[in-house]
C-alpha cells in the first residue's frame, strides 16, 4: 500500500528553465509534507517542508504547493541548475511532525547545459 | 546532513552474522530514527527512539532487528543472524524535538550479506 507516490521515475529540464516534481498522497491524516534530495551513496538533504494549513511555501529557488483536496504537493525548482540533478523525495506525516515519515519512491532529476 | 554521523558506511556480513550499525546524533538533538532504503525503493521508517526510550518501533521487523539509544554513547541498530534480503541502505535521523521540527539524516550505513 503506497501512501506517497512519486510517479515520474525520472525527468529531464534544460538549464535555466523550471522543473516541477509531482507528488500524490493517499493518506488524509497527513498534515506534514517535505521535499528531500539525494545524491548517490549519501543521506537525504532537507530541502523544503510544508505543513497542511497552508498551501504554498517558499525558499529562494525553491517553492512547494499542497493541494489538499486533490491530495497532490509539487516542488518547483526555478531556474534550474545542473547541481540540482540528483533523486527527489517527497515524505508525509500524520504526526504534525517530521518524525515517522512516509516516502515516495523517488523521482530522479536531470537538467542538461 | 553535517552533523548526523554513521559508522561504518559499508559493512559486509556472511548470512548468520550479527551486524551493528551506529548513529551520533546532531549536536543538541535528542530524537533519533532509523530508516531503510532498499534498492530502487523510498525510505521505510524503522524506529523512533529518545534517549533511552524506543517511543515508535512500528516499522521494525519483529525478529532480529533491534535498536537502542543509550544515555550514553550512539544509537545502535542491531540486526542478528542476518540474510541476504537484510542488504540495503540504513539511515539515521535526528532532530531536536518533536512538531514541526525537520529531521536530518546522515550518509547512511550500507549492509551487504553474502
């Protein structure tokens, strides 16, 4: 039973342009969501939280929108560098918290010069 | 991820061994959590413990595996007599309390059995 899912496996931007992973949830008890990114053979790096009461939040290139009636959040990376291609996770909580996390597969991306 | 240490980064283990992996916490963090990443999948939450207390271990499978969080000293997962389907990625987490607060993972402990 896959609560959070990341359906794009991988995408591919251009340099410069915006690039938007997509994220679905199952689980309506989830009032906490996160965007992490990950290299590979290293831990996952906190990028971007948002909780259920508002529905967007934004640090520097980084926006996250939560669209709780569609049970959908996207992270939006704008504009796009190559440092940012790496796997993008999205992870919910019902806990109004970061602990006890559900994650999605992963969404691995590449932005091309 | 500075902060969060894990040893050892690699570990290979022969099927029946025991394997011990360790997490230090960021500094003035006491809240710590274990996570699994197999291959080509997300990460699955194990544990959620405090100092000295395991206050969620839903995620633990119920042989072999255990963790501790010691007043003193790192947090230990412990899995015994392990097999080949234990291979994975294991994180550690920690965070400084509980609503609201992120959680920050460190490089991971890769598990091989052969």
């Amino acid at each position: 039973d896959q609560q959070v899912k990341q359906n794009s496996p991988s995408l591919s931007v251009q340099e410069g342009r915006i690039s938007i992973l997509n994220c679905d949830y199952t689980n309506s008890m989830f009032d906490y969501f996160l965007w992490y990114k990950k290299y590979p053979a290293e831990g996952p790096t906190f990028l971007i939280s948002i909780s259920s009461i508002k529905d967007k939040n934004e640090d520097g290139r980084f926006t996250v929108f939560l669209n709780k009636s569609a049970k959908h959040l996207s992270l939006h990376i704008v504009p796009s560098q190559p440092g940012d291609s790496a796997v993008y996770f999205c992870a919910a909580s019902a806990q109004q918290g970061a602990q006890k996390l559900v994650f999605g597969q992963g969404t691995r991306l590449t932005i091309n010069p | 991820n500075a902060g969060v240490m894990q040893n050892p980064r690699h570990l290979v283990r022969r099927r029946g061994q025991e394997a011990r992996l360790r997490c230090s916490p960021m500094k003035g963090h006491s809240h710590v959590y274990w996570y699994r990443q197999l291959p080509e999948e997300g990460l699955k939450f194990m544990v959620y413990l405090q100092k000295e207390n395991i206050i969620d271990e839903s995620g633990m499978p119920k042989e072999r595996f255990s963790a501790e969080f010691p007043k003193e000293g790192p947090s230990i997962l412990r899995i015994q007599q392990v097999v080949r389907g234990d291979s994975a990625a294991y994180f550690c987490a920690s965070s400084r309390g509980l609503s609201g607060n992120t959680i920050y993972f460190g490089e991971g402990s890769w598990l091989t059995v052969v």
